[in-house]
C-alpha cells in the first residue's frame, strides 16, 4: 500500500515519520514522506520517496528561529506568520505527493501540517492524525504549561478545576489566528468546520500518541480514537550513527559525562548557554559533552579543558547512555532520549511542548527545571550535583527507562496503520 506521511517542524518531527516510514517499507508497503525541503537529504538516501512540501524552512536562519521560540510570541509567530500564508501552497503540494504514483491509500499527518485535514476531506482517503506530546491534546483534565502563562499551570494545585478555565482561554487568546486555514476551506466549497489549532488537526479515524505513558495518560477529553503508542525513534544522520571519532574516544577515555545540547532548532538560539555549560563544568571538575551544532557562535571563547569534548552532531541513543546527566532544551525528541537512556536531566525550556514537558519529567522525579533567563554556570552546576548527589534521581530515571523499555511504539504504530487501511 501507498502511504504518505507529512509534518513540519525539526528534525524531532520528521526524525519519527521516517522510523515509520522504514519500517513500513520494510513490511513491504510504499511509503512516502511529505515535508520541507531541507529534510531532502536525510530522506532521499534511506530509498524513501520525497515530496516537497511549501513553506521550506531554512535550517541556517538564526532570527527565524529566534523568533519562533520566544517565549511570549512564539507560536503566534510560527502559524500566523510562517505556516498559514503558504497554506495555500501546503495545499497544493501534500494534494501532489497523495494523487502521484496512482493515488495514495493512506495520509498521515502531523499536528502543523493544516492542510492534511483538507486534503483528506476533499479526497476521501483515509486519514490518520499524530501527535508527539501529551501537550497537544490541550486537555483540561490534564492541562498543559502554556508558554506565555506558566502560572495557569501552577493554579491547578491550588484550584483543581483550573483546566477547563485553561482551556478555555487558550481558545479565546487564539481564536483569530486559522481565519486562513477558514478562508481556504471556503474557496474550496467545504464547511468550516472544527477549530484547527485545537480540535480539526485530530483524524475521526485514528489518532497515534507517539509518546510513552509515562509523559501522559488518557483523558477523558482527548479524541475517543486515540491510541499510545509509545515513543518512535530514530535519530540518525541518513543512515549513519557511529559517533564522530573524537567523541568516540574522548568517551572511551574516562567516567561518564554531562551532556549539554539543545537539540536541532534552538540550538539555533542558544544565545550563552554554552559559554555557561562549559563554566559549570569547570566549577564542577567533572567531565563534559557540548553538542553546538553548525553555527559557530556556540563555541565557547574561552578556551575549554582536555575535560570538554565539544561536538556538532551525535546521535542520541548512542550517546545519552554513556553520559551521567544530561542537559537539555525540553523538545520531546531529546527528552524521549534522555528517559529512554535512564538518565537525571536538567531541562532549560523555550517555547510550545517545552515547558509542559519539563514539567512532566520533574513530577517523574527525574529532572530538575530551570528556567533560561536563569540559566548561569553556578546555577547549572548546583542542579547537576543535586542530581548527582541524590541516589533517588538515577533510580528513578532507571525505573522508567525498563517501563519504556516494555512499550514498543514503532511497531505499534505501524499495527494501528495498517488496521485502519483494511478497516
């Protein structure tokens, strides 16, 4: 079967589709990935089949980033400036990739990917939704962290019912913003249907939670169709995953790290987070990872010691295992990591899942949060030896690296997709 699957987003949004889509081809199907241009070159080289899809995003824009990851703007900025003028153009190219080759016999969609939704109504396909956080379901029975209003969150121990209020008002504050996606809906004679920030990004069919049960449970408001998978991963660099060779024998030569990224997008952002890793690391005495992707900007000044490996690249589920804590930016894709690896983390959060996932893995008992305005050498280094120090953080996070270990979300999924296209 021809199965297309889209999204947009990072590397962490398109890095599951394409465990997906290999394991789909190798059960013999024909899938297809629908995303951004930039993704091109780490698609293409797995024998999977490409379909670009408008708006690129351009991997090197630092003010993009920037831009997108503010705190009090940042989703505003993504769909009302990014994603919903190219709708439109969204629409045409996903309409391309599920009519070529004969017409797809399933469409699979990502929560940002808006004109899924209309491409399988007016098509007729089958169509399946997924989301990678508990934070997308915007349930008021467990309610998110919302980025601009972290207090809201905070209400709930005092006023339980906070989440519906919550809920409610995310709606409110956000009810101009898919007046395109509507305008588009209208042109092409359909109705406008359910809000799509909230409730119309869900299929009626099949809704996949690609994530573990340990982040979020089911609630009583999420689509009656959804189904938890567990985590997919994948994370790597178009079929390579050795770590670079320095790293390799940098993390052969002494005890285990800390491990500092920012994952793929804010590392964009990073503004001196490296400069102030690399100083905790120096008050600590303790051996360390900086993974400062291509910009460099993240270099630290300041020459590092033989301590301090400095690395763009690795891949994750080789590296995050051989570190003794590890310190990230939130994104679900390196938290799912950082739990799978049975590791005490510390999580500065940007913007969207972010701050609702840091606060998940604390109530885990497995993560301490800071926020990134105070974020200093002193501060992280502090942290890290209450991680360290503390016996209850690395048992814990062992305990639910062998409870994910049990979920297989890969396989899962893939049961569920095709289920739904012999339904």
């Amino acid at each position: 079967m021809r199965i297309v699957l889209s999204t947009f987003g990072t590397f962490g949004d398109v890095n599951p589709l394409i465990a997906l889509a290999l394991e789909l081809k190798r059960r013999g199907h024909r899938p297809s990935l629908a995303v951004p241009e930039m993704f091109r070159a780490k698609i293409e080289p797995l024998g999977i089949n490409f379909f670009p899809v408008r708006p690129n995003q351009d991997q090197t824009d630092k003010r993009l980033v920037a831009l997108i990851y503010d705190k009090k703007k940042g989703t505003e900025y993504g769909l009302r400036e990014f994603l919903f003028p190219a709708l439109r153009q969204s629409y045409e190219d996903l309409l391309a990739a599920v009519e070529a080759d004969g017409g797809a016999d399933l469409l699979m969609t990502g929560e940002l990917a808006y004109a899924g939704p209309i491409v399988a109504e007016k098509t007729g396909i089958p169509w399946a939704s997924y989301v990678l956080a508990p934070f997308s379901f915007f349930s008021a029975y467990d309610p998110p962290v919302l980025p601009p209003y972290p207090t809201l969150a905070r209400a709930q121990i005092v006023v339980p019912k906070i989440g519906h209020v919550v809920s409610r008002f995310a709606r409110y504050v956000t009810r101009r913003w898919p007046e395109p996606v509507y305008e588009l809906r209208r042109e092409l004679g359909l109705e406008s249907g359910e809000n799509p920030i909230f409730d119309a990004k869900h299929s009626e069919q099949l809704v996949l939670a690609l994530f573990s049960r340990m982040l979020g449970e089911p609630q009583p408001d999420w689509p009656t169709n959804t189904l938890i998978s567990g985590f997919v991963f994948y994370d790597v660099d178009a079929g390579n995953a050795d770590l670079p060779t320095a790293l390799e024998s940098f993390l052969s030569a002494g005890p285990p790290p800390i491990v500092f990224t920012l994952g793929s997008a804010a590392v964009l952002d990073a503004g001196d987070f490296y400069e102030q890793s690399a100083e905790a690391a120096r008050l600590l005495n303790l051996r360390a990872v900086l993974l400062v992707g291509n910009d460099p900007d993240n270099i630290p000044r300041a020459p590092v010691r033989d301590n301090i490996c400095i690395a763009k690249y690795a891949s994750f589920s080789r590296l995050f295992p051989r570190a003794s804590v590890i310190v990230h930016q939130g994104g679900v894709g390196t938290t799912a990591q950082a739990l799978r690896a049975g590791k005490p983390m510390v999580v500065m959060p940007y913007s969207h899942d972010q701050p609702d996932n840091a606060r998940r893995v604390r109530r885990l008992g497995v993560a301490k949060v800071v926020q990134r305005k105070n974020y200093t050498a002193e501060r992280a280094a502090r942290m890290i030896t209450g991680l360290l120090s503390n016996p209850r953080y690395a048992g814990r996070a062992i305990e639910i690296r062998e409870e994910m270990a049990a979920e297989d979300g890969l396989n899962t999924a893939c049961d569920a997709l095709e289920k739904l296209i012999r339904r």
